[in-house]
C-alpha cells in the first residue's frame, strides 16, 4: 500500500519498549514487518503488551549494567534496528542536586545508549546496514530548569550520535535521534502531578506549563514520534545520518 514501508526479516530491538513512545514504535514497526523484541527491567509489562502482537516479543534488559547488556545480546541474534528509547527524567534544582541523580541520569539516559548501540553494532557492520534511532529529546538543543543532569545526558546522547555517525558514514549503517518534546506519556504526567502537587495549580494549569513552549501548545502524541523513527528505518532514508529530528510543533528549530 501507499507510504507503507516494508520491515520484513528485520529484527528491531526497542529499549524501553513497554510504554509510551516505545510500544509506539514497536507497535509501528511490527505493522510494518519486523520482528520486535521490547526490553526493560520490568518484563511483566512488557510481556502484557507484547501478547498484543504476534511480531513483539519481550526480554528483561537493564541499560546501565554493562555485563547484562552483553549477555542479553551475545543471546539475542542479530539486531537490525536498534532503538534507543530507555530513559527517565528526574527533576531537582542544580544546588540540591545529589550525586545519585546525576549518576542516574546519565547512566539510564546517556551511558545505557552507549552500552546498547556499541553491543548491536558488529553485526550491523557484518550485513553492511543496519539503523540506530537514538531518541533524546528537546532537551538535548535547549534548557530546562530543574533538570540539568536530563539535560547534560540528552545533549550527550546527540552529540555521541554526531560522532558515531562520522564513523559510519562509509556503511550502510545511520544514526540519528529522534528528539520529542513534552509528549502524553507516564513520564509528562507524573511532571503534572509534582507540578499540581508543589505548587497547588490545577491539572489544566500545570499541563499548559508544560506545552506554553510548544508553539502548537499540546503534547506530542507517541505515534507522531513513532512516525518519524519509522521513516528513518526506510531505505530511501540512507542519506539521512548524523540528524536529529524535532518532534515539538516549532519549539525547536
């Protein structure tokens, strides 16, 4: 059909692929023939969600531990199309922030794509294709306040993926980052709840906080999100390298 594109016999693993913006791109994935595997450290919900599609299956993965990354690989065949999508977002004022969160951040968000793109990628050099999507985020071209470690490890995970991508360019391997902006997921409502909760706004108030950089001023779906990773999947995409892509209604240009 028109604007499909076609996945068959490609294996895509999606971190963090449970909920929000990775069971979007694995559900959009699968649809279009691959066979996805979704991993996290909670596997009961990714074993839920994966029932949903005969093309998903689901693994236990913790991103930041290095030796279970490679063991969870070296048993896990080729990957094709590795997403980077596991991440959290914790929030602290710079002077309050404790060393703990710092590590955290920049271990689920920065070192955790680090571990799995570098674990995925001898095979890819192998088969002379393969696709690295490193989601990030809007954070990773700009500032917010109260999340200066989320921030420092968004900026990384682009910059790693600029350089990587001068390393590739000979293969026919990409790496890009997708970077959303404040997007209707668990992560954005548990910000509305600390919001509401610190400073006694409404919902309606604490969302419009959120989305008053958005010059569309919503929240971005997962599927939009979803939609661009699936486009630089597509063969036609090769050229596209070393890019990151801006899902967030003209907040970032």
């Amino acid at each position: 059909m028109e604007g499909f594109v076609a996945l068959d016999g490609k294996h895509v693993l999606v971190t963090g692929g449970g909920t929000g913006i990775g069971a979007a791109i694995a559900q959009s994935l699968a649809h279009a023939g691959a066979s996805v595997t979704i991993a996290s450290r909670n596997l009961d919900r990714l074993q839920k969600f994966a029932s949903t599609s005969d093309n998903i299956s689901a693994i236990s993965l913790d991103v930041t531990d290095a030796g279970h990354v490679t063991e969870v690989f070296a048993g896990l065949g080729d990957v094709d199309i590795l997403i980077n999508n596991a991440g959290a977002a914790l929030t602290a004022p710079f002077h309050k922030m404790s060393e703990e969160i710092w590590s955290q951040m920049l271990g689920v968000n920065l070192t955790g794509t680090f571990l799995c793109t570098q674990a995925a990628l001898a095979p890819m050099k192998v088969k002379n294709w393969g696709r690295i999507i490193n989601i990030a985020s809007t954070a990773a071209h700009k500032g917010y306040a109260y999340t200066s470690a989320y921030c420092a490890a968004k900026h990384g995970v682009v910059g790693m993926t600029k350089a990587l991508a001068l390393e590739l360019a000979g293969t026919g391997i990409t790496a890009n980052c997708v970077c959303p902006g404040f997007t209707d997921t668990q992560i954005v409502a548990d910000a509305i709840e600390n919001i509401t909760t610190k400073t006694r706004r409404s919902e309606e108030e604490a969302l419009g906080e959120l989305v008053k950089g958005n010059p569309q001023k919503r929240l971005i779906e997962p599927e939009e999100v979803a939609n661009a990773a699936l486009w630089l999947c597509r063969d036609e995409s090769r050229s596209i390298t070393g890019q990151s892509i801006n899902v967030a209604g003209g907040e970032v240009m």
